[in-house]
C-alpha cells in the first residue's frame, strides 16, 4: 500500500491485480477538518460530526481522487443487501439501504463506511463491473460477501479481491454466539476463533472473510492486514474510542 503525499487527505491505494480500468482507495483519518473526537477526515454524516465539516472532507476526498462523481454513499444496517445502481436513476434523493454495491457503469462510484469492520472490494477479471462490501462479523457471517459475489454475475475464479484494514483478532473479543454462528455455517470457521482467559473468544474477521471467499472459489484475494484497532494516529476504531469518524472504501471504473 502506498500513502499519497502527506499534504493531501491521507488515502491507500491498493495493490492487486485489478483490470486497468478499476480504480480505488481506502481513506485514512488525516487530511481533514473534523475536530475531535472526529480528526479529521471523518467522512459518516451519521456520527455525531458537524455537517459542514463532513461535506468538506468528502470534497477533499474527491478532489485528490479526481473521482467522476459523487459516490453512492449507502445507509448500512450490517445486512446482505447489494445495492444495484445501474438500475436505478442516476439522481438518490436518499442514501440507499445496503451493504454492498455493484456496477457495471463506467464513473459510477460505490463506497462504504468502516472504523473495525471490513471492507472489501471485488473486481471482474474482465473488467465489467465491480463492487464494494461492508463485512462486520454480522453482515459476513449473514452472508454480504456470497450475496455480492453473485450480483458480479460470474463464478468467483473470475473475480479478484481485496481486503482493507479492519479490527485484528487480538483486539476482537466476541461471545460464544458469534463463533456458534459461523461454524455452524462452515465447521472450519472455528480456525478463525481463539479463546480467551475470560472465556471468550478473540475472533479474526479476516480470515472469516478469506474462507468465504475461498468457498466461493475467489482464490486471488489481497489486502492490507493493518489492524485499526491497534494503530489509532491512522485509523478510526469504534471498538476502541466508541465517539469516533469513519473511514471509507471507494471502487469505481474509469469512466
């Protein structure tokens, strides 16, 4: 991953094997104007921040970005829900309800939110459409990521993944329900679970992720294994600070 010059928002490219006309990023916490506990690029609209605030750093995200539009901002719920633009007409007078979104059209820009959950981005081979997915463990274990690997149409040897920064196991302690949850899906999801001397378990979302998409035969899957947890002069955590901004993930085809 390699950060953009340090006197423009602060933002990650990702490194993948990504078809020439994919574009996209992952925002870190620097670069804007939001006061704490927001600083400073905080780009939710729904944490508390002050409106104006939050359109300017949405502004500097997209200025550095050079994006083609406005990003199709999404009201997430931790759901499955895949969002389908292309369908839809060009103007929302709301945010739309989902956790994930595909496209098909050049210069359409899809985004989620995060501060610990997962973002991941999925790209055709062919470059015919792309898509973005917000998996905390609720949504991943509901199944967002088959839900949106189905929405690209293609079996999952033909797509390419990556995963973005998003809490680490070691700072991701969760009950017995949520390891019930998933290994009750797939047995080897306890791979994923490690318990704890409370009796509790510390959970790896990301390797969750990485066996849903094996499952799914996405075998070319890359990302950035940062833990936002742990680092909190770049990233947002909400598990960490609870009052706290957020991140965003944005995928896009050159138009």
């Amino acid at each position: 991953m390699n950060a953009l010059r340090h006197d423009a928002p602060a933002l990650l490219r990702p490194e993948w094997p990504a078809p020439a006309a994919v574009r996209a990023a992952f925002t870190l916490r620097s670069g804007g104007v939001s006061a704490a506990p927001f600083g400073s690029l905080n780009l939710g609209t729904h944490v508390g921040d002050a409106a104006p605030a939050v359109a300017e750093n949405r502004r500097r995200v997209a200025a550095a970005l050079s994006l083609p539009g406005e990003p199709l901002w999404l009201a997430q719920q931790h759901g499955i829900t895949v969002v389908k633009p292309d369908q839809q007409p060009a103007y929302w007078p709301d945010a739309p309800v989902g956790d994930a979104a595909v496209t098909q059209r050049p210069g359409q820009v899809l985004a989620v939110l995060v501060a610990d959950c997962l973002p991941v981005l999925l790209a055709r081979r062919d470059g015919a459409a792309v898509a973005v997915a917000h998996a905390g463990w609720r949504g991943l274990a509901g199944g967002v990521i088959e839900a949106t690997i189905d929405a690209l149409g293609v079996p999952g040897e033909e797509l390419v993944a990556w995963l973005g920064p998003a809490i680490g196991a070691a700072h991701f302690e969760v009950g017995e329900e949520v390891r019930v949850e998933f290994c009750r899906h797939d047995p080897q999801a306890a791979a994923a679970f490690e318990r704890n001397a409370r009796g509790r378990w510390q959970c790896d979302l990301a390797l969750l992720a990485r066996q849903r998409l094996a499952a799914r035969r996405v075998h070319s899957v890359h990302g950035d294994a940062r833990c936002t947890y742990a680092d909190a002069a770049a990233f947002y955590s909400y598990r960490r600070d609870g009052a706290t901004g957020r991140m965003a993930a944005l995928i896009w085809l050159a138009a």
